[in-house]
C-alpha cells in the first residue's frame, strides 16, 4: 500500500513539474529557427516615437564551440537607442499575466520620478506565442481597464525582436538601456519597484558626473 501511495505522489509531482515546465516554454513556442542579427531595426510605438534596435554578433557565434557552452545573454547584444539621450527601459508582457499588471502602476511611478530622463516602453507579445484574434483590439481593452498611460509598441517588428532575442525565460521582463543604448541589466518576474528606482538613479548619477 504504502508503494502505491508513493507512486502516486512521485507521478502527481512530475505531474505539476511538467505543468510548470510546460508554461515555461510557452513563451517560446513561435520562435523561428534561424536567428538573423538585426540592424536598424525601427520599432514604432503608439505615441509616434520610435526606438532603433541594433545587434552585435553573439559571443558564441563563431568558428570554435565551447567544451561546455553557456547560454548568451542575448540582451546584452542589442544596442536600443533613440532621437532621445536617456534612459530606454522595456516591459516585455502578455494581457494574461497578473504580475504584468502589477507591476505596470509602480513603472508609471518611476516615469513620473524621473520624467524625460527615461523612456518607459510596453512590448507585449501575446501573438507571439499563441493564436490571438484582433490583438490590437485585446490591447486596446487592456490599456483602457488598466489605465495604461506608457506607450505601447504593436508594430510587426516585434515579431523581428522576440526571434532575435530566442523568445523570452517568461514575464513580465524589463531591461534597461542606457543614454548610449548599451545594456545595464534585466530582471525577470515582479521585482520590487525600489530595485528599478536603484538602478536607474545609479545610471543617472554616472551620467551628471560625466
């Protein structure tokens, strides 16, 4: 009895395992195989600006392979610029995550600390990782019962971004880039607001001692 018991709670636990696994991977079920590099990429956003995305080459694209490869930050490789010298800071989200929505009111705090010297940008992704019907209509739901006041980008070159980048470990995810483009850092899931506040004063501070 007592084995039937314990194979029933090792298969309900691989049962749960594969669950989670299984969501895990959801956010990269649409990825293409073939990853190309992408060289002024212009994203719009629906405020009319617009943010330019450049790629260099990945580490481990090369002609040696590594006896125990590791897998690339790939953020790390874009450079996110725009015609504005500040701070680019990119929430990568679906409708559907609650943490998403949590966190949106606490990046409209930070927008309204630290005003023009960053720029706040909502990537959402549902259409890219399972079928959505009229996804700007989704969006426009959305942004109205969540008062969203960020921009959003909805172009088709987010399709171009979310292959680049191999998908994403989940969401929500923000990454930070600074004046120059270049990368500061990302976090995964709902962080507190006081760890963006953190680091995006740190990067502030380099800049007026400059």
């Amino acid at each position: 009895m007592k084995w039937i018991l314990f194979s029933l709670w090792i298969g309900l636990c691989l049962g749960f395992l594969g669950c989670e696994k299984q969501e895990h991977q959801a956010i990269q079920d649409s990825i293409e195989q073939k990853q190309e590099i992408l060289e002024n990429l212009v994203l719009k956003s629906n405020d009319d600006t617009e943010l330019i995305v450049n790629q260099k080459l990945p580490k481990n694209q090369s002609n040696f392979k590594n006896i125990e490869p590791k897998k690339e930050n790939i953020f790390k490789n874009l450079i996110i610029t725009s015609h504005h010298e500040n701070l680019k800071v990119l929430l990568f989200f679906t409708t559907w995550c609650d943490p998403c929505k949590g966190i949106l009111p606490h990046l409209e705090n930070l927008k309204k600390q630290f005003d023009n010297q960053i720029a706040l940008y909502g990537i959402p992704v549902d259409d890219l990782v399972g079928e959505v019907e009229n996804f700007k209509g989704i969006m426009q739901v959305f942004s109205e019962e969540n008062k969203v006041e960020i921009p959003m980008i909805l172009d088709e070159n987010r399709t171009k971004l979310f292959n680049a980048l191999g998908g994403l470990e989940g969401v929500p995810l923000i990454a930070l880039y600074d004046k120059d483009g270049k990368y500061i850092i990302h976090y995964l899931g709902a962080i507190p607001e006081e760890m963006i506040e953190f680091d995006l004063s740190q990067n502030l501070a380099k800049i007026k001692a400059q």
